[in-house]
C-alpha cells in the first residue's frame, strides 16, 4: 500500500512539474498575460482590462524570461515594431517596471509634439474630433474628455484623448529616436509619463521591449477579479477577447 501511495505521489510531483514547465515555456516564448492598473491608455485600454502580449513579436531578450533572467545576450530574432504597435516593455530608467504604451517613433525619427499634435520627420500627424471619451475621475465623478482619431504614416488609425492642446508636454523639443530604440506615447496624451520624459521614461531599448498587446480575454470595472461576489454590473463582457488596436 505504501509502495502505491509513493507512486501516486511521485506521479502527482511530476504532472505539477510538467505542467509549470510548460506554462513557463508558454509565457516565455507565447503569450504572457499583463493587466492595466492607470488610465494612460484610454481610450484604447481601460483600467481593469487584462490581456495577452505575443512574446515573439518582437524576438527575445533577458526580459522575456521571468525575473529578467541574464542569460539571453542583447536580443535575438529581432524585429522593429510596427508604427502604431501597443507594446509592453521595462521602464527603461529601472528596468523592473512594466509599461504599455504606443510605439510612434522608430530608430532615426524625429519626434516633436507641437500644440497637441503629434509631429514625425518634421510633418504634422492627421488628428480628427471623433467625439468625447467619458472617465471617472479620482473622487468618482464623470466627466467627458475630447477624442480623436489619429492617423500614422503607416495608415494605422486609432483613439487619443486630450484634455486640451496646451497641457504639459503639448508643445516639447524634437526628439532623435537613437539606433536600436524606439519612441513610445500613451493614447491618453495629457495623463501619460512616456517617452516624452526623457528623465522617466525617455527612449525604449529594443532589448526592453516584451512583446505587443494583442487581445484582452477579460475586464472588469471596480472589482478585484479573484472577488467574484463583486463582480455585478462590474464586469465588462463586451471587451472580452476584443482584439487591440
């Protein structure tokens, strides 16, 4: 009886160690889940939203691997990201902290922001009124900010929100995307700590970069996601498996 209990047991041990391997594997090089806890990517990501990265969009470096581990060299089977790309990366200034914003500068570019309107290689961005984004603010009121719709060189569109187009970094200095970085900004122009900063944020080493923000597969509003008697109205099933633009 013992010798079938060891057995059973050590057959236990074993499914637990294969299945935690593979779900390193998956989330090393597949698909890693992140959620978004601030609003610097309204209106395309809202907070309490929860998505998967594509860890291979952009090939693989020591930040691809849990904890960081040192033990790939640079980044290998790189790939640029795609203007317009929402990726997630290391806050370059630690290293440890990840960030989600959109990748609207490519090594060379000039980058300049001048009243409110965003500015690549020294021409001015199409930005179009598309209504107004509703969001809650600290003390729980609702209140309307301008949306727009944004049109990169590439022809990609998508949402931005800006409060007003003489905010704190609406008018900044041109920026010289430095090899092997990139340039990245929250939709939600005038509440977002981005590569604007250069002391902050600033620039994006390819090697930071962990990979791009391809669907949500959850969200909720208000609720911890594990306190499923929260959940009410808080839950927002419309945004399940949306896919991220």
């Amino acid at each position: 009886m013992k010798n079938n209990d060891s057995g059973s047991f050590a057959d236990t041990l074993k499914t637990i160690i294969y299945a935690v391997l593979i779900a390193l594997g998956v989330r090393t090089v597949a698909y890693e889940p992140f959620n978004i806890p601030s609003g610097s990517m309204f209106p395309t990501l809202l907070v309490g939203d929860y998505l998967f990265v594509s860890k291979f969009s952009y090939g693989y470096s020591k930040h691809s691997l849990i904890f960081s581990l040192p033990v790939i060299p640079g980044r290998i089977l790189s790939q640029v990201p795609e203007r317009g790309d929402v990726a997630v990366f290391k806050k370059p200034t630690d290293n440890t902290t990840d960030y989600i914003k959109r990748i609207v500068g490519l090594p060379g570019d000039n980058i300049q922001i001048v009243n409110g309107i965003l500015n690549i290689n020294g021409k001015a961005v199409e930005r179009k009124r598309a209504g107004v984004h509703v969001v809650r603010d600290a003390i729980g009121n609702m209140r309307e900010i301008a949306r727009y719709i944004e049109t990169l060189p590439n022809g990609k569109t998508h949402y931005i929100l800006e409060e007003s187009d003489d905010e704190l970094m609406d008018n900044t200095p041109v920026y010289s995307v430095p090899e092997n970085h990139v340039f990245g900004m929250g939709d939600n122009r005038d509440h977002s700590q981005d590569s604007r900063f250069l002391n902050a944020v600033g620039f994006i080493p390819m090697e930071n970069l962990v990979g791009r923000a391809e669907f949500l597969f959850f969200s909720i509003d208000n609720a911890a996601p594990w306190q499923f008697w929260k959940w009410g109205s808080a839950l927002r099933p419309g945004r399940f498996f949306e896919g991220i633009e």
